[in-house]
C-alpha cells in the first residue's frame, strides 16, 4: 500500500472549512481512479485539526493518478479550503 498523509492546521472559520470540506472535497477525493481507502481523523489535544490518509496499492498508482486532472483537481481544491496544510507519502509496512 501506499499513502497519503494530509495534515491540515486549524483553520479561521471552522464552520466554513468543515462545510467546504465535507460537501466538496471529500466527494472529489472519493472520485479518485485507483484510491482504495480514504480516511479522516481529527486529533485530540490541539493541532492538526484534521488528518486525511488515501491509500493506494502502490506508488505507481498514485502518481497515475497525481498526473490525472482528477488528481489535479483535488490538489487545487484543498487550497481553496480555507486553511493551511502539509502532506506526506510513502510506502505502508505491516509490522
């Protein structure tokens, strides 16, 4: 499997950044050829306000479908969404 970790900081106006996300984002990001799994947390104790992880089966599978226009839409949707944010990738070990 591989991921991508989204780590989104607290936004301003909560409300409008929790509607803009939920009605919006998350519908392009489940469009998303070859995502297997997409999960959100919001963590306890401060920031981040929210934690996004998509997995695909590989790498190879998420840079096809970075260099898609779906891929690109989603990337320049999540900078409308109102707040800061910094994303990981990499492989995903069972242990």
């Amino acid at each position: 499997m591989y991921r991508l970790t989204v780590v989104y900081d607290e936004p301003a106006d909560k409300k409008a950044f929790d509607r803009r996300y939920t009605d919006e984002h998350v519908p392009l990001v489940k469009a998303s050829p070859g995502l297997v799994s997409f999960q959100l947390s919001h963590p306890q104790g401060g920031t981040p306000y929210l934690v996004a992880e998509l997995f695909w089966h590989s790498e190879d599978a998420f840079n096809a479908w970075a260099a898609t226009p779906e891929g690109g839409e989603v990337g320049n949707h999540a900078e409308g969404c109102g707040t800061t944010f910094t994303t990981y990738t990499g492989d995903v070990a069972e242990v």
